[in-house]
C-alpha cells in the first residue's frame, strides 16, 4: 500500500483488527521473511524495519539473513525502557550492524493549551545511552496530543502541519539518519534471497 509517497507492508494487511497474532518466534520470523522477500517493492530509496522492542527472533532473523545497513534505537526516558535500548545496541554491535543512533520518544509532554513542557518519564535518557554507547541522539520527539489524532487520522504531522516544530523535529530525525546512512557503505554481506515457482 502507499500513501503521502511511501511504500508500506505489514501483517495488518493481511488480518483483521480482531485476529489474533498466537505466534511463536519461528512463525513470526518467517512471517518477517516472506513480507520482505514476496513484496514487490517499487524503486525504494530506503527500506525500514519497524520492530518491537527487544532482542528477540525477528531482530536476529533479521540481522542473520538480511543485509543490513544500520540500527536506528527507539526509547523513552524511563529507566525500564533504557534498558531495553542498551541490550538493543549491545545485540546489534555483536552481529556487527551499526547502530546509527538514538531517537527518544515521549521525550517532553507539551500541553495542548498552554504550551506548557513537562518531563513526565524523565529527563536525558536518550542523551545518556547515546553517550555511553558513543552513537549519536538523533532526535526528541514529544509526547503531543495532536501527534496521536493526525496519526489516527491518516495524516501525520509532517502532512497535516509540515511547517510546525513537531513536523521539523521529525524532519531533522530523517535528515540525520540520512546523512549516517550516506557516510556508510551497503551491506553487501547479505542478500534478501527471492523464492521462484518453476512449472516440470
């Protein structure tokens, strides 16, 4: 499917908002593999991986049989959640893929009336693993009221509102991953191997 110019696949095409995904980790991972292999992609300039936190099955399927560029790491503030983007970070140096930053979510929340900003989950998470691990904070994202309605809507920020401080926050995010990735060279290591039907 494609909208506001980007291709997407997912597995929510293919069920229903009441179907239960009961799968276990190989079952997940050759979902994974067949969406990536059996998609008919159309000239892509990048292709992104949304994953769910962790380091589970799908990140090292991934990692094991796709030939990745780099890792972009995804938290919140919280203590909790920063640990989870340490094993992240640490999973991906061991497997040798890049991690070409940091994003912190819900990183300040914005009030809808006043404008007022509050750290309701902490403060500098993002900046403090950045640090640590010696990559890069590509970004805060705030915790907006109106992120969440555009977004259900259909029409995300940076198409509902391209000139607000939201839109150019994510904006910056996408150019500084852009620019990490042009510095690197492709992972040539793997290949995305494709499944053929011959007729005897």
């Amino acid at each position: 499917m494609e909208a506001h110019g980007l291709q997407t696949m997912s597995m929510a095409f293919v069920t229903t908002d009441k179907t239960p995904m009961v799968w276990r980790g190989p079952m997940v991972s050759g979902a994974v593999m067949q969406l990536l292999q059996q998609t008919l992609w159309n000239e892509l300039d990048y292709l992104i991986v949304d994953m769910p936190p962790g380091t589970g099955d799908i990140q090292l399927t991934l990692a094991q049989k796709v030939p990745v560029t780099g890792a972009v790491i995804v938290t919140t503030p919280q203590d909790i959640a920063l640990l989870d983007g340490k094993r992240g970070i640490e999973m991906f140096r061991k497997v040798d893929i890049p991690v070409l930053g940091v994003v912190e979510n819900m990183s300040v929340h914005i009030c809808s009336n006043c404008g007022h900003e509050e750290h309701l989950f902490g403060e500098g998470g993002g900046e403090r693993i950045a640090d640590e691990y010696e990559t890069t904070l590509l970004g805060q994202l705030p915790l907006h009221m109106t992120i969440r309605e555009q977004t259900d809507s259909g029409q995300p920020t940076v198409v509902a509102e391209p000139d607000s401080e939201v839109a150019r926050r994510y904006s910056d995010i996408a150019r500084r991953v852009g620019a990490e990735l042009s510095t690197r060279e492709r992972n040539l290591s793997g290949s995305i191997s494709s499944m053929s039907v011959k007729s005897h």
